[in-house]
C-alpha cells in the first residue's frame, strides 16, 4: 500500500469519494470503506499514528442529535450512500482491537477554503456563490421545501478550513484519547447567512434568488447541522474558530479576490 522505504510520522487520510449524489453504493463501499481499512491495517502494522475525514454526513437529518459519542453511531441513519459509508468506517474503527498508537476520526461539518475548485460541484458555496456574483451578479439558493424553514435558512455548522488543519495540528502534538470528534464551529449559521458574507467581503449588497431543490435531492438533504464541541474541548483543544463572517471575509479577500 505504502513504500517502506520512506519513515512515516503519520498519516493523515483525507482522500474520499465525496460526491453526496453518488448512490451506487459500491464505488463508496471501495473509495471510502476497503480503501480505509487497508490504511488501517497498515497504520496498525507499522504503529503509525492515523487521523482520517469521517464526516457530519453521518449524522443523516439528525434524529439522533449530533453527539459524537461512540454510542450513538449504530442508532445513525445517514441519507446517502456517502454518509453510510462514513459511518460504517466509524463503526468498524471504534471495534477494532489492533489499533494505531493513536488515531482520530474526524466528523468534518461544512467545511469552506481556499484551494478546494478542485472538488466541482462539491466544493462550498462560499466558492460557488462568489463565482456566481463575478459571473451573474446573483446568487441561487435553494427554496426551503419544509414550512419551519424560510427559502435559504437551512442552517449548517460552517466551518473554515485553516480551522480544520489547526486542530489537524493539535492532533498530532497533542495526541489526546483516540477516538471519534466532531469539527466544527458549534454554531449553525443559514445559507443566507454565509452568502450575506460573501456580498460584504466583495463590498456589494445582496442579490439572491431561490430555486426549487432538485426533488431528488429533497429526501437525503439536511436542513440543520450544529456540531457538538465538548468532547474536542474537553481533550484539551484551546484555540476559538473563525466566525462565519471572519472566516468568509479572509477566504474571499485573501484567496478569491487574488
């Protein structure tokens, strides 16, 4: 899987099918499942420490909240392929009784930054809507399709991605008790909310118009996401997140607008 003949400190396996509109199960039972598991064994074999991306995604339209508590894991419904296979990674770690000498998976929320066009359609809609306000003068969101929620207020835990490799970092120095951990912000923001941002950071004001959802996605959609932080907290992470606004702002100015 590896060449020996390189020393390996750690490893860090962020690689995944990502694609949430993929449902042959079968290309995420490979990419996100098998390939994982190899990279375990491996890590194990040779006791290299290990930090992989699990992903919110588990946590389906969360009935069951959003505790990254090993409990919970087999009580989770994802609603896609993707999530399940996340999921399912989580659940063969925590039983696992070869392990690394440490390792963390992390339950990455919606995750924005620079150096992420490569990801297409899945890339965040940070990127998106800023694209579409430089082509289009407007962005699209989608309509709400559930009365508890207004056109563009389905709320997710944003989170910045120098965030995400600051706590990578921490990780690896610290080395806290091996297990699962959410990473996000802990605070659900609207879809409004972030384009708002991106319209502030560009200097210009709003302009947003909504689009009904594609009914195909309407089912396996999460319309509310909001991390649960303790657990990361209490390991001894010290550092705050970037607000939405403060996270936005740097990404647009510094990277987009570049």
């Amino acid at each position: 899987l590896l060449n020996n003949e390189y020393e390996i400190d750690i490893i860090i396996h962020l690689g995944a099918r990502t694609d949430t509109t993929e449902f042959n199960y079968a290309i995420h039972e490979e990419l996100n499942l098998a390939y994982s598991k190899a990279l375990w064994h491996y890590a194990t074999a040779k006791q290299i420490p290990l930090i992989y991306a699990s992903s919110a995604a588990t946590y389906g339209s969360g009935e069951h909240g959003y505790d990254d508590s090993h409990a919970v894991l087999d009580q989770l419904q994802p609603l896609n392929p993707y999530g399940v296979s996340k999921n399912e990674f989580d659940k063969w770690a925590i039983q696992q009784l070869n392990q690394p000498p440490f390792w963390a998976g992390l339950k990455f929320f919606n995750v924005y930054g620079f150096r992420e066009a490569h990801k297409g359609r899945m890339a965040s809609m940070v990127y998106h809507g800023f694209n579409q306000i430089r082509s289009q003068g407007f962005v699209r969101l989608f309509k709400s399709h559930r009365p508890e929620y207004v056109d563009g207020g389905q709320q997710r835990d944003f989170i910045y991605v120098k965030d995400l490799v600051r706590v990578i970092q921490w990780l690896m120095e610290a080395t806290p008790k091996s297990g699962i951990y959410n990473l996000g912000t802990g605070v659900a923001r609207s879809f409004n909310d972030l384009i708002h941002s991106v319209f502030q950071a560009m200097g210009l004001p709003d302009r947003i118009e909504y689009i009904d959802m594609p009914s195909d996605l309407r089912e396996s959609y999460q319309y509310y996401t909001q991390a649960t932080m303790e657990k990361l907290r209490k390991a001894g992470y010290p550092y705050p997140f970037y607000t939405l606004e403060e996270g936005v702002f740097d990404y647009v100015q510094q990277y987009l607008m570049r």
